[in-house]
C-alpha cells in the first residue's frame, strides 16, 4: 500500500477536532494544537494510525474473513455503501440492528425470511395469497432489505468492525467488545479511543475526510483481497491433475522390434 499522504489528508479536512469543550481527555495524545476554541488533530499521527488499520484489515481480508462496515450518520452512509459494496464487504447504514452480534443467530433468521419471500415470489406461492397478505409481505421485503439487506451474504459473524463515529454507534461498539471482535473506527476528539483496537484519529463529521480515510482503508483491503485470490487459484492449479498422456507406442519402435520366434514343434515318437 502506498504512504499515506498528509497533505491530502490536511486537504480533506481530516484535521479538524470538535470544539474543546466537547472534548475527551483520552484524545490529548492525538491533538496538535487548539485553533479558534477547535481543537486540530495531529495528522501526522492519522496518517501512521491509517496505514497500521488497513494493514491489519489486508490481513484479515487475506484470510479470506468478513470486516462489517457500518456508519448510520448522513454525511458518511452513501460513501461506506460504496467503499464496503465495492470491496464485496458486508455493510449497516441504516439503525443499527440491536444484537445485530450478541443475537447473530436471530438476524441470519431474518435474512432468511428475506430469502423465503423471494423464493414464494418464484414458485408462485406469493401469487396465491390474498390481497391484503401480499401487501404485508412485500412491506415486509423492504423492511429487511433496508436494513439487512446488505448483510445478507454475511453466515457467520464478521472477524472485525469498520466504524465512523464511535459515539454514535455505541451499541455495536459494546457488542463487537462482548465477542471479542477488534474495532476499527475513525475517532473525533469528542470520543474515546481506549474503547478502540485500531484508533484512526479523525473528523468524522465530514463527508470529504470520512472519503478520504475510507480509501487508503480501501486500497489496503483490495491488496488483501488481491493475496487471497492469487493463493486460492494457486491452491486450484496444484490440485488440479495434469491430463494423462496416451499411451500411444512409436510406430518405428514396433516395426524395428523383432518379432518373437515361435517355438519349433518336437516330433512325437509315434511320428517317428
């Protein structure tokens, strides 16, 4: 993965802190300086913190594991949707489903029930219900399509969680804590970071820094993605026999191969 550019970083408005009165101590380490009652994060802190999370996320999708998008605030869902979609990674940007981790097994019935519909719909079974019930179902549909939908490849439960804005996702912040599942997160100065693995200081307020930090992640979960796919194809070439050879014999060496001389009958003593 390439460094991570400060500059670039500095043009996207990663810098700017929430007021300090607003602020969290656990930050100090993060903060640069105080500017006009705002407090300016050090971006040359961002930018180690940014390529020590996508090298960690590179790994995770090598192994060929899940990472969770989620952001539900409207300046970064459509971008996660994007980031997370094209990465083929699972993602919330709608509410955050409660036990969406501690109850997994109750969601992956809802998917299902997603599924179920979809099948009635193929067969015809949808067709046979009443006005009414149709009506239900599809409202239904669309009520788990918005907010699972994206999740629906998603059979077991992720191996990290990507946040924007940790103060606003407490709930899966406490949840991923409970199993043990690492965080990563942009962090704003008004949050605490010790309730972070990978903390990636930042303002979390903004479309363009949520963009900006979101395609260095990107980048380094394509380079993990990338290794995975070259060692799966590697694995399938090795296991794949190699086309036998016919056993077809040289015509010359059959014409120059001497014929086997037939034995020479003995004459019997009555012949004699």
């Amino acid at each position: 993965m390439e460094k991570v550019d400060v500059k670039s970083l500095l043009e996207a408005g990663v810098h700017f802190g929430h007021l300090t009165r607003k602020w969290d101590p656990n930050m100090a380490p993060y903060v640069y300086m105080e500017r006009n009652g705002i407090h300016i994060i050090n971006l040359y802190k961002t930018a180690a913190k940014i390529e020590e999370a996508a090298a960690a996320m590179a790994k995770i999708a090598a192994s060929g594991r899940k990472i969770l998008f989620l952001a539900t605030k409207k300046q970064a869902k459509e971008i996660v949707a994007e980031k997370a979609g094209s990465l083929n990674m699972p993602y919330i940007t709608e509410r955050w489903p409660g036990g969406m981790l501690t109850n997994f097994v109750t969601i992956r019935k809802a998917v299902k029930k997603m599924s179920m519909i979809d099948r009635m719909k193929k067969d015809g079974t949808f067709n046979t219900l009443s006005k009414k019930e149709r009506l239900q179902v599809d409202r239904l549909r669309t009520k788990l399509e918005k907010n699972l939908g994206s999740i629906s490849d998603m059979t077991r439960l992720p191996a990290a969680l990507f946040i924007v804005d940790i103060k606003r996702e407490h709930i899966a912040v406490k949840e991923a804590q409970k199993l043990n599942i690492p965080i990563f997160a942009m962090v704003d100065t008004n949050s605490d970071p010790r309730q972070v693995d990978y903390v990636i200081p930042a303002n979390d307020d903004a479309s363009k820094s949520v963009n900006k930090v979101l395609e260095y992640i990107v980048q380094g979960v394509s380079e993990g993605l990338a290794e995975r796919k070259s060692e799966v194809d590697a694995e399938q070439k090795a296991n794949t026999p190699a086309p036998e050879k016919a056993k077809t014999k040289n015509v010359t060496e059959v014409a120059e191969k001497p014929a086997k001389a037939e034995p020479t009958p003995v004459a019997s003593k009555e012949e004699e």
